[in-house]
C-alpha cells in the first residue's frame, strides 16, 4: 500500500510507514476521511487540464485561421506595393 502522507510505497505487512513513520494501521481511516478531499483536488484538476485544452484548442485555431489570413494579407499588400512604382525599393 501507499503512505496517504508521503506516497511511499509500503508493503502491506509493515506497520509504519519505512519513510515518515506514520501508522499505517490507521491508512484506511485516513483513506475514508480524506477521500473526499483527495476526489476534491482530483476534479480541480481535472478541470484545469480541460481548460487548459480548451484554451489550447482555441489557441491554435485562432492561430491556424489567423496564419493563413495574414499571408494572404500580406501577399495582396505585395500585390499592391508592386502596382505603386514609388513603394519598390529598387527604384530609389
Ligand atoms: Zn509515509
């Protein structure tokens, strides 16, 4: 079994735990009395890694929308500088 304190890893026969020393004779009591607090963080987290991915998501569509317009702006502001003899550089 694991430590609820520490997360060592302990075999079950052990009654404390070989890293911090505490009981393991009360791990399931700790268990059931923490569980609703370890689901708790769990979902948290959970939920930030979605939103995380939805903002991700969102990120890189904008991004994948955004990169092709852009060149197609710039390609017809090319287009144009070349209509406009006194935008070209190479003729100053
Ligand atoms: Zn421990």
């Amino acid at each position: 079994m694991f430590c609820p304190r520490c997360g060592a890893e302990n075999k079950s026969e052990q009654k404390y735990c070989r890293q911090c020393g505490l009981s393991l004779a009360v791990t399931p009591l700790a268990l059931t009395g923490q569980l609703d607090e370890v689901l708790g963080e769990l979902k948290k987290g959970e939920k930030s890694i979605q939103k995380g991915a939805t903002l991700l998501g969102v990120f890189l569509l904008v991004t994948l929308v955004t990169i092709p317009l852009s060149g197609a702006y710039s390609m017809v502001r090319l287009k144009a500088a070349k209509n406009v003899p006194s935008l070209q550089p190479n003729t100053i």
